[in-house]
C-alpha cells in the first residue's frame, strides 16, 4: 500500500523532471523573445527621437530663413544717383537739311488715305 501513494507522489516530480529541460528551452525563447522586442522598442524610440530633433531643426532653418528674408525687405535700396550736372559746353548743333523730311500735300494726303481706310462700312 506504501508502494501507490509513492508512486502517487513521484509521478509529478518525475514528469517535471523530464520536463525541465523543455520548459527551460520554452522559458530561454521567451525571453529571447522579448529582449528582441525590447530591442525594437528602443530603435523605435530612437528613431523617433532623432525625427523630433530633424523636424525641430527643419523648423529653426526655416524660422531663421524668415527672418533674414523679413530683415532684407526691412532694408531700404540705395538711393539711385542723381543725373550728373549738365556740362558748361553749349549743344551740338544740328543740321536739319540732312534729316528726312516729306512735303506737306503727300503728307495730307497720306492723312486722308489712312483715315479713310479706318471708317467702318456699312
């Protein structure tokens, strides 16, 4: 009667004990498992981080960009300068004999044929 509730007794310890090392191994890849997922989670949170600090650094170009873009349109142009003072010497005469010129009855008439060319017809 000893003999079945030791039996009774060992069959669990034994069973662990054949388990062990399988439970070990399960245990061993879990963790493996989330130290992998710890590792994911701390380039995520890296890479997140130095998107934080790009676009806060985009965002301090562009600030300044701004500024010096609002400090050049504050600035005044120079002034332009003023014609130089007109010379002492006297103008150049011009020969006016060497000038087109056309008489005044062909220049009439141009006048009319060009108005004439402009009224609307019915």
């Amino acid at each position: 009667m000893r003999a079945a509730p030791l039996a009774a007794v060992l069959a669990p310890v034994l069973a662990l004990a054949s388990a062990g090392p399988a439970a070990a191994q399960v245990n061993t890849d879990a963790m493996r498992f989330q130290e992998l997922q710890m590792q994911q989670e701390m380039m995520r949170q890296r890479m997140l981080s130095q998107e934080l600090e790009l676009n806060a650094l985009d965002s301090r170009l562009r600030t300044e960009q701004a500024i010096r873009d609002v400090q050049t349109q504050r600035t005044l142009p120079p002034l332009p300068l003023p014609p130089p003072a007109a010379s002492p010497r006297a103008a150049v005469p011009i020969d006016t004999s060497k000038l087109a010129s056309m008489p005044d009855d062909r220049l009439a008439a141009s006048n009319d044929a060009v108005r004439e060319a402009s009224r609307s017809r019915p």
